[in-house]
C-alpha cells in the first residue's frame, strides 16, 4: 500500500505578482541585508533524494506532485524541496526575479 505523499502548502506571501529584488550570488549580502552563508563545516548543507511522494498545493489546488523530489538541508532553516519541472503544473507559475 502506497503511504500518503507529503503535503506542502505555498504561503500566500508567495503566489504569483509579489515582487522580489535580488542581488549578485557573489555578493556576501543578499538584497534584504541577510549575510549568504558558504557552505562548510561550520554551516553543513545536505542534498538527498526525498522519501515518498511530495505535493505541494497553493489556494487548496495542486501544483505539483513528485516521486522524484530532492530534499535540501541547511544548518539553521527548514528543510526545502526541489521537485523536477515535469512533476509541476508550470502554466500557474509566473516567472519572477527571485531565484535560489
């Protein structure tokens, strides 16, 4: 019996038309004045593949779903999820400046 898929939900800080400026990824400052940690020993980051199914919904309506997603940890802040642009609904997307 396949195990229910982990359910993400967007924040409505984050649908489409919210504006973000975003400075060079060589900067050690991004554009809202955080320092942009390097990682290492002191600040560890981890990539692996995620376990199950991930969902992720905005407004109560599915945007993506995959058996494919990777999971990114880093020291100090919540996991983070990477699903592959084929497992994700792209015509309700809005391109924006803002960019990981």
């Amino acid at each position: 019996m396949e195990s229910a898929p982990l359910e993400l939900q967007v924040p409505q800080a984050f649908y489409p038309g919210i504006k973000d400026k975003v400075g060079s990824a060589m900067d050690s400052k991004s554009s809202k004045g955080k320092e942009i940690k390097i990682p290492g020993q002191k600040h560890p980051i981890t990539i692996s593949a995620a376990e199950g199914k991930v969902r992720v919904t905005a407004a109560g309506r599915i945007v993506a779903e995959s058996a494919h997603a990777f999971r990114l940890e880093e020291k100090g802040y919540p996991a983070i999820y990477y699903l592959p642009r084929s497992d994700q609904v792209m015509s309700l997307f809005v391109r924006t400046t803002h960019y990981t």
